[in-house]
C-alpha cells in the first residue's frame, strides 16, 4: 500500500514537468526560472533513485522517478537555451 501512495506522490510532482517544459519552450525566456530550483527537484529525484538501488526495491515506483528526473532534466535544459536566446536578445 506504501507503494501505491509514493506512486501517487511523484505522479502529482510529475504532472507539472510537461507544462513546465513546453512554456519554457515556447516562452523562449529564462526569466522566472530558477536553476537552483531546478537543481534542488533533480537532486531529490536522484535520493530517490538511489534509495531505491540501495534498498535493492526496485519496484514499479522507481520508473516514476527516473520520468521526473528526464523531465526536469529537460526544463533545466531549456534554462541554459532560454539564457542564451536572453543574451543574444540583448546584444541585438
């Protein structure tokens, strides 16, 4: 049962990433994004993938995580893009 509510949880944590990437995307802008946020949710993600291995519980649960962490991944990505369409932006 303690599975199935973890599960839960990094689904609703996850539900936010594809819109997160798609209005950085579109946004083309770094402006209110925060690396250090960003930084934070991928290190967290990265203790949950690890506490799993380490536990050697592997379940279902542990695919959740990897997703998020691609995901945040991604919008950490488009950060660094986004910061360097900024500069280019202003140099025009």
């Amino acid at each position: 049962m303690s599975q199935f509510f973890e599960t839960l949880m990094v689904i609703c944590f996850g539900i936010s990433w594809p819109t997160s990437i798609l209005k950085s995307y579109t946004a083309k802008t770094a402006k209110g994004k925060s690396p250090l946020f960003l930084s934070f949710i991928m290190v967290g993600y990265l203790c949950g993938i690890i506490s799993k291995i380490a536990a050697d519980k592997i379940t279902y649960v542990f695919i959740f995580y990897v997703i998020n962490l691609l995901m945040v991944s991604i919008d950490f990505g488009l950060y660094f893009r986004n910061k360097k369409l900024d500069a280019r932006s202003k140099a025009v």
